[in-house]
C-alpha cells in the first residue's frame, strides 16, 4: 500500500513534466504564430504598400498559405510530442498526424516558393536563400520518410524523422533568439550577416531533436 501511494506523486509529477514539453513547444511558435496573423490581419485591411512589403501586397496567396499552414503545424505539432497524452488518444495522435503531414509540406513549400519568386529585401540575398532552400527540402524528405515509415509501420524511424521535420519547421521561433544575439554580437552588420543566425536556429533545433531521438528507447 505504501509502495502504491508513493508511485502516484512520482507518476503525477511525471505526466507535469511530460507537459512542459509540448507548452514549451508552443511558447516557441508563439512570436512567429503571432507575427503571421498580423502579417495577414494587414493584407485583409490593405496596408499601405512599402519597400518592405510591396512582395506581399503584390501577391498575397503565397504568404497567407505560409502562415497559415506552418501556424496549423506548429501548433497542432507541439501535442505530437506528449508521450501519455499519445497512448491515452491514440486516435487523435492520427488524426492530428494526417493533418500535419500536408500543412508540413505546404509551409515548406510556399516558403521555398517564396524565397524563389518574391522580390527579397537585400539583406536576405546571398547564402540565406540557399540555406532556405537546403533547411526547407529537409523538412519536406523528414516528412515523407516519416509518412513512409508509418505506412510500413515502422513507428520509431517515424518518430524520428517527424520530429527532424518539426525541428526545422519551428526554426522561426529560435531564430528570434539567435538573431537578437547575433545583433548583440554584430551590431550595426547584423543585417548584412543575417545568414548567420537564421541558419544557428536551424541548426540548435536538429542538434536538440538528434540528441532526444539518440537517447530515447527504440522500442
């Protein structure tokens, strides 16, 4: 009876801390998520055109199909990753995960589209379309190995592979922190350094998901 009463607090504690991991998750989307419904609150207005936005006025569909799906897999994405939550709804886990897969690729998608097509602010020339370009054809192969790991049931590659998609899907949030470090760092060149930070987001993100995937069981 002892051991029982002892087991609840360390099991109760336990469920807590498996929740940090998905509200953290949210925090982390929370300025991109946020910065995306203003982006499309002053498209549906009619901002007035600038230097800064006159890609986005000129065509808009590109980036509201941006915002929307990556807002829909970021935030959806982050209870992905409540292991008791999974095993209690193992339905919702499913039908969440058929929902992420297309909005996954679309986000990566509309952003290479993007990064292609629009006319981009000077400082966001160089190496940083290419490393939009390499971040965001990863996450789209994460997301398909991922899916074609499920199909054959393969469900510990597909854990790994959807959390590599979703680690690369979420740079935007860390990318805010490396970037107001980097400004810390370089001042004044921050901007004609952008590649710098952008691609350290990127980067902290699949360090963090290959170690959790490494340490974790396979079974």
């Amino acid at each position: 009876m002892a051991e029982t009463s002892t087991l609840v607090p360390v099991a109760r504690k336990r469920r807590t801390y498996q929740w940090m991991i998905p509200t953290g998750l949210v925090l982390l989307s929370l300025v991109p998520v946020i910065a995306g419904a203003m982006r499309v609150s002053s498209l549906a207005l009619g901002v007035e055109t600038t230097p800064d936005n006159a890609r986005f006025t000129g065509m808009p569909l590109p980036v509201i199909i941006h915002i929307i799906s990556a807002t829909i897999y970021c935030l959806l994405g982050a209870f992905q990753f409540q292991p008791s939550f999974r095993r209690r709804v193992p339905r919702w886990h499913r039908v969440s995960g058929r929902i992420l897969v297309p909005m996954g690729i679309t986000a990566a998608a509309s952003g290479l589209w993007m990064t292609t097509f629009y006319a981009l602010p000077a400082h966001d020339y160089g190496a940083l379309p290419a490393a939009r370009w390499i971040f965001g054809l990863g996450m789209i192969a994460s997301i398909l190995l991922a899916l074609r790991a499920v199909l054959r049931r393969d469900f510990s590659t597909h854990r790994a592979w959807m959390m590599r998609g979703y680690a690369i899907g979420i740079g935007a949030g860390t990318q805010l922190f490396t970037f107001l470090a980097w400004l810390l760092i370089a001042g004044a060149a921050a901007d004609a350094t952008k590649p710098v930070p952008m691609i350290a987001g990127w980067v902290i993100n699949l360090v963090i998901a290959e170690w959790i995937i490494r340490r974790r069981p396979t079974s």
